[in-house]
C-alpha cells in the first residue's frame, strides 16, 4: 500500500472533527435538558419560598420569625386634639351651677 496522500489525511481529519462535532452535540442537547430540569426545580422552590399564611394554607405558625409587620390602621389622622371630651362635661356642668345659681339670685 502507499503512503497516505495529502487527500487521504484531510478526509481523516474531517471525518475526525464531524464525529467530535456529533458528540458535543450530544453532550450539548444532554446539558440542555438537565439546564431546563434545574430551571423548573428552581421556579417550583422560589413558588414554594413565597408562600406564607396569608396566601397558602399553612399555619400561621409555620411562618417562622420573618412575618411581615402589620398595618396599624388604614385611617387618616384627624385633625383634632385626642380626647377632650370629658373637659366639656366639665364645662356643662359649671354652666348649670351658674344658671342655678342666677336662678336662685332673681327668685329672692
């Protein structure tokens, strides 16, 4: 047989690279798969790291340390003073005094 021509070791040389070229491929669409497997493992556990007690089922005990801080009141602040009302009693009842005691003065 003759020496391999110039020819012949490229032909050798493509088949070489088209059979490496098919098993990264290969390894290509496997790493894809498992890239879309770990993908929807991450989506299911961050859906499952949101939820808590007031949009799931679970316990609100299950909530562990890190609830949220509730809202105190969702009414606007007024713009009176707080309480007062018992000094207007007060008043009301001086003002009868007074008027009794008027009332006492004209009789006599």
């Amino acid at each position: 047989m003759e020496a391999p021509t110039e020819v012949q070791k490229l032909i050798e040389q493509v088949q070489l690279l088209l059979a490496q070229s098919v098993a990264q491929n290969e390894r290509i669409a496997a790493l894809e798969a498992e890239l879309a497997a770990s993908n929807a493992r991450v989506a299911e556990l961050e859906r499952r790291l949101g939820l808590n007690s007031s949009n799931s089922g679970k316990p609100p005990s299950s909530d562990g340390l890190n609830k949220s801080p509730r809202t105190k009141s969702l009414r606007e602040p007024s713009s009176k003073k707080p309480g007062g009302q018992h000094l207007m009693l007060h008043r009301i009842k001086a003002r009868k005094a007074n008027y009794a005691t008027i009332a006492n003065y004209l009789e006599t």
